[in-house]
C-alpha cells in the first residue's frame, strides 16, 4: 500500500498525519507500529484527519506502540496549522474524542488551542481505587536512590502524574516512567512528568508518555503540569512550560479553561509504502 502523508512536530514532539477525508487508508496495528518505528519513518504518535459533521475536522490518535489515544495537545495544534493554512482561516474548530477543541493561528506563526477544563476527582483520571489526587503517595528514587513520596494526578482528556522535583537531571525517567506508567493504581496507565520550578511561573519538565516512551515535548503534559502548580487557585494563571527544544505557554482563563500557545513545524509531504 502506498499513500502521501504529512510530517509535523511541536516542540520535537512528532507525528505522521493521514487525510482520510477524501480516501480512507485502512492501516492494522502492526502497520501503525511500523510508521511510527524510527527505523522506518518514525514518530511519537500517528494522527487520522477524518470528516467532521459539526466541526473543521475529527483527528483518532494512535500511540507509537500502536494504542489508541484520547488527546494529543501538540499534535491537535499541528494539524490545525495544517488546515488553517488549507482553508485559508485562522480559526479552526477540531473534534477530538467526545469534544470539541478550537485553536487559532496568532500573527507570529504559534498556535494556541482551547484543551478544556481539567479533572481531578479520582475516578474522573482514572485511579484504581479512592485517594487525594493532589498526593498519591506513589515513590520515586533518584540516581542517588534518595526516595520522594507524592505524585499529582490531573487528567486533561488523558491521565497525567507529576512530580515537582528540585533537579530533573537527577532522576532517570526512562527507568521511572514506565513504572508509573504501568502502576497498579492506573487502569488506564499513565503519562509521567518530572517538574523542575524555576520560578513560579516557569518549570522545566521532561515527559513519559504511556503508549510512546521519553517524548521530547507533550502538550497536554505541559497543561497538566500547569495544572498541578496551581491548584490552589487555577483562574487567571500564566505558566510557561520548558522543554529540551522549547516552551509552551499554559493559561488557564476565569472560567478554568486551558489555553495551549506554542511554535510548530512546517508541513512537510512524505510517501509511506507499507
């Protein structure tokens, strides 16, 4: 099978595009896995851009290990730059899941997207079974085997944990992630994050995502880890996430809705033969 493509990414975090508004390409699991192989073509996550009948588009994200996932931050911002550039407008409405998402393409290229209001009741992440999402009590040990208790979970259209940490350098997340990503208290598994706080408004983070492995950025784990900074009062704030190739600037408006603004690629076509 042979079909065109796109090739995007936000931040390093990167992704193949399939249009199947005009021709459906049908790929198993074991072909979604071999796109998304960096031997092959390669990317975090694989993206279907299929009709919509009440908005611009609907996107079906797949993770690299060939799962299915409900949100995609970065890659929701990628395509609506790609449509937006289609459809000569710089609004454009995405149905992702069960809602739908709106980004605007500002002046200077970037793109911000709505991601919606957070969860943090337990079942709503989902936990296993009933604690305070704001402590999980889960441990993690960094490279000198110091143990820290704790843990935030905060779900933005997929689970999240984070960790605010005082040095992110000191914790081997490829070791960790996985551990938490799999931890029996999330049916679903997880995405991990290790927060480093600059300032109050400025954390370093690295990203575990379930279904993907170390990612060099993760919107919706920016949004989380937002989020979990300010929990005590989460209208009105303004949180810049940084990753190893750049930032995303989380708001969160008076009405606890989550605003994502940050730079992506250009469009690049490919041919997949598969």
């Amino acid at each position: 099978m042979e079909f065109k493509a796109y090739k995007m990414d936000g931040l390093g975090n990167d992704f193949v595009i399939i249009d199947q508004r005009q021709k459906n390409i049908e790929l198993s699991k074991d072909q979604i896995v071999k796109i998304c192989d960096r031997d092959f073509i390669g990317c975090d996550q694989l993206i279907y851009i299929n009709n919509s009948n009440d908005a611009d588009a609907e996107l079906v994200f797949y993770n690299s290990d060939g799962s299915g996932s409900d949100a995609c931050g970065n890659g929701t911002r990628c395509v609506a730059y790609l449509l937006s550039k289609e459809k000569n407008k710089k609004n454009i409405n995405i149905r992702v899941a069960s809602k739908q998402l709106n980004s605007n393409l500002l002046d200077d290229g970037q793109v911000e997207t709505i991601i919606g209001v957070p969860k943090t009741n337990w079942k709503e992440i989902p936990l296993s079974e009933n604690l305070d999402t704001k402590n999980l009590g889960i441990s993690i040990r960094d490279n000198n085997n110091h143990e820290i208790s704790g843990g935030i979970a905060v779900n933005v259209g997929n689970p999240h944990t984070i960790f605010f940490v005082n040095e992110i350098a000191n914790f081997n997340i490829e070791k960790i992630g996985p551990e938490i990503e799999n931890h029996e208290l999330f049916p679903q598994k997880c995405n991990l994050t290790l927060a480093q706080k600059i300032n109050r408004n400025y954390y370093k983070v690295k990203v575990w995502e379930r279904g993907a492995g170390l990612t060099k950025a993760c919107g919706t784990a920016a949004c989380a880890t937002a989020v979990a900074a300010n929990l005590e009062n989460l209208e009105n704030t303004r949180t810049e996430i940084e990753f190893s190739l750049g930032k995303l600037v989380i708001s969160i408006d008076e009405n606890q809705q989550i605003h994502m603004k940050g730079p992506v690629s250009s469009i690049k076509e490919i041919d997949i033969n598969i």
